[in-house]
C-alpha cells in the first residue's frame, strides 16, 4: 500500500520534529564513532534511490549470485553472522548466527520471520530512528536472514504509538516491491520473499517475543509458556525466527564486508557497532552509534558530558540498558565499556543500549518510584507474582517517598522482589524487580535516610505520633 499523501507526509514531519534534542536530531549531530547502520543520514535521504547510493542492497545482489558473482550458500551467509560476533540488539545479547541456526530449514511447511520493532523500554529511541531514516536497512537485512533460514514470509511488528513511522516504514516497503527487492522470484532468481508491516497499540508486554506473536495473530498479546520456542512453534504454531530492528539493520554491513571486518569493529564476542539512547541529565541526549567495547566516559564526552557539570552537578548513577537493567553507581560506570560482558560483569545489562544518565540531583527513591509505577502499570496480569507483586512494590516505595516509610520497609521491598524475580512466564516480573533490588543494593542509605527522617519528623507532634500508631497497625 503507497501512503505517499499530503497527510501521511505531515505526519512524517511531525515524527521528525519531535527528535529534536537541544536543537540537535537525535541522530544527525555528526558525533558517532566509525557509524554503519546511521552513517551518511540527514533526515531526507531514505529512500530506495537514496540507499542504493550508500551501497544497499548490494548484500542482497552478493548471496544471490548477481553482478557476476559467485554467490552465498544459506550456511555461509550464516557462518558470516557468528563470525562477525552479531548478537541480538533487543535485550538479550543472543549470538545471532546461532539463533538463525535453530531453525530447521528443511521444514516442508510454512516458516516465519518476524522483526521486533515493539520499541517500548523507556529512555529507548534507536529502532524508530532507523525505521524512519534508514527504512531500508531493516528490509534487506530481513530479507537476508530469511533467504538464509529458507524462510518466504516475514512480518515487522511495529510500536502503535509511532504510526507516522509505521507509515514511512510501509512506503519503504512498496518502493523494495516496485523494484523487485522483495515478492516473487527475487531479482530473477529463485527466491521468493513476502514482507508486511503490522503495528501494534503500545502494550510494552508485546515486546516479549511470544506475546507479540499472540498479537500478531489477533490474539490478546500475553506471553506464551516456554517450552515449545518459536524455533520450532511460533507464529501460527510454525517454525518462527525474531530478531531486533537494529539486529536486522546490522546484516547487510557484515554480508557487504564480511564477519571478521565487522568483528573488528568492536571486540571479541562483540562485534560491530551499537546504537545507544542516550537521555537524562547530558548536555546532548540523542542516539549515539559507537564500536561495542567504547568506553562510557567517552560515550557521556559525546553525549556533551553531565549536564550543567559547570555549575557544579556530578554524575551519580546510570541505567545502561533501559529502565529494566540494574542501576550502577557513577565510580562503577565509569570504568565500564559499552558491551554485553563488561556491563554484565558490573552486575547490570547493556539490554536495549538505553543509556539513562543521573546527576546528583537525582532522588533515587522518586526515581524507583517512577520505574515501579510503569511495570505495575504495563503488567499484563498473567501470572499472579508480577501482577500482584508489581503493585506492592509501587505501593512501599511510594510509603518511603510520601514519608511514610517504616523501618523494614527495604527488607520487605528486597522480600516482594524476591517472590516476583525467576516465578513469571516472561522477563517483565524480573524487569521490575532488578531495578528495585539494585537501588536498595547501591543506594540503601538514601532510602533509609529518608524512612528516618520522616518518622523524625512525623513523631515531632502529638499528632504525628497518633498518626504513627495508626500506620503501624494499617499495614
């Protein structure tokens, strides 16, 4: 479907507008490090023609044997993936080549390849960037991955709350049809792929890969038990390999150069570039594409540093991968580089590569209390510890900022975490829980301060003492 009107077009403006990031776009700033999947955009060349001039799909022509080359077997496409260290830009850091693996290629029936562009963690802006942008990238990079698995069909599961770019994303489609990039007998050859867009309404849960299958199928999108995977049992109960928007993006560049360059670019069991969100207290927020293995102090230089460090702030903590992963304080974060291993080995996860900056400013109870609000409020209630559990950690937390905090309030917040962490279908009950549990670890003595100088406070009259003897009873 072509969507080239007038509206579509000043929806496509409004999505542009709103990336602006002190007058910067989030992505056209010039200070990316060595950037493949954002290289050369400024906001207006993403068309076919456009990325046909920046070498696409060249990789397409390469494993199909055109322009007189020699071609890629399925197997070496995928021996190019796991030796160019591609691991899953969505969170969980998973070898990509081994994930295409999995799938059983010789399969008589229907298989499905589907892209994950569900971007809701919060502080996380990079996959609408280059769904918007770099359009293209996503579709050769599928198209690829699906000749390698011997997949026809794919789909990309799109975030309902950016339908401009779901718009951009299905004109970049028609152009890739119009000129035989994607449908029947591929370039005149004998691969055939179909690819369609489908957007969502902003459920967070439909990230979980299961549960955007269940709404990809109409269904109410809540998470599936595991086993069987969508290796073996996915959309519509086929063969099903998910990969991340940015994972995608990723592929044409290692077919084009080969895995060992694209290895190079970052370091071992980390290969290439990533895009990283950054946003909170830096002179510069924006989307940042760097080696893996960057150190973060020269990821904050680039995002200009902590903001109004002039006039005095410091950095305090930083979330590294999205309001999911564990807080590190600023004398850990600063000796971290930006990969999977390094930021594991903190103790936190590089997960969606936001990277979420606070100043000394910052209140860390408040903040927990905002992070445990929006899992409480995203839980699709299915199983009963998220559910339930979910709303007893905005609910303490929310005690100790209101100052109304009791001693063992962190014991029982660590306690709630506890029975939500490892007991729920997906990963949203451990993604609201790790936060809880590293806030207390690094920052106990804030929220303890708080609990102390409250009651302090609230003892000081004979009216707070008979309100203390009523909240002592109350819970």
């Amino acid at each position: 479907m072509t969507v080239s009107t007038p509206t579509a077009n000043k929806a496509a403006a409004r999505v542009l507008s709103q990336f602006v990031a002190t007058g910067v776009q989030t992505c056209f700033h010039g200070r990316h490090i060595n950037p493949q999947i954002l290289a050369d955009l400024d906001g207006n060349n993403w068309r076919l023609k456009d990325y046909q001039q920046r070498g696409g799909y060249e990789a397409l022509r390469k494993i199909l044997a055109l322009d007189g080359g020699a071609g890629l077997t399925p197997d070496q496409v995928i021996a190019e993936v796991k030796a160019g260290s591609l691991r899953g830009r969505g969170g969980a850091g998973f070898p990509t080549g081994l994930k295409w693996s999995f799938m059983p290629r010789q399969f008589p029936g229907q298989k499905y390849l589907v892209c994950n562009s569900d971007e809701g963690e919060p502080g996380t802006c990079k996959d609408r960037d280059i769904m918007q942008y770099n359009p293209h990238s996503v579709i050769e990079g599928m198209a690829i991955a699906a000749y390698a698995m011997g997949i026809s069909v794919g789909y990309n599961y799109i975030h309902g709350e950016i339908f401009a770019t779901y718009q951009r994303f299905e004109e970049a489609l028609e152009e890739a049809r119009t000129a035989g990039f994607l449908g029947t007998a591929i370039l005149g050859s004998s691969f055939n792929f179909q690819l369609h867009a489908s957007h969502g309404f902003g459920a967070y849960i439909c990230g979980e890969e299961t549960a955007l299958l269940e709404s990809l199928e109409g269904k109410k999108g809540q998470p599936r038990f595991k086993p069987p995977f969508p290796a073996s049992f996915g959309l519509y109960g086929k063969p099903t390999t998910i990969n991340n928007t940015e994972t995608f993006a990723a592929v044409p560049w290692i077919i084009r150069h080969g895995g060992q360059a694209y290895l190079e670019c970052g370091k071992p069991n980390n290969g290439g570039t990533k895009i990283y969100s950054v946003s909170g207290d830096v002179e510069l927020p924006g989307n940042y594409e760097v080696p893996m293995g960057t150190p973060f102090s020269r990821l904050l230089e680039l995002a200009g540093g902590v903001r109004n460090a002039k006039q005095g702030r410091t950095l305090k903590a930083v979330i590294p991968g999205g309001s999911s992963s564990p807080v590190l304080p600023a004398s850990i974060m600063m000796n971290c580089t930006m990969d999977y291993d390094s930021i594991a080995k903190a103790g936190s996860m590089l997960g969606s590569g936001a990277v979420i900056v606070m100043d000394d400013t910052r209140c860390m109870v408040e903040s927990l209390k905002r992070l445990s609000y929006f899992y409480m409020h995203e839980s699709c209630g299915q199983c009963t510890p998220c559910r339930e559990g979910t709303g007893w950690l905005w609910r303490l937390v929310s005690r100790v900022h209101e100052g109304r905090g009791k001693p063992g309030d962190m014991d029982l917040l660590n306690s709630v975490a506890d029975n939500i962490q490892g007991r729920t279908i997906c990963a949203l009950g451990d993604a609201a829980a790790m936060p809880v549990r590293a806030m207390i670890k690094h920052f106990r003595a804030e929220f303890e301060a708080m609990i102390t100088n409250s009651r302090a406070a609230a003892t000081a009259s004979p009216a707070g003492m008979r309100m203390a003897s009523t909240e002592a009873r109350s819970i």
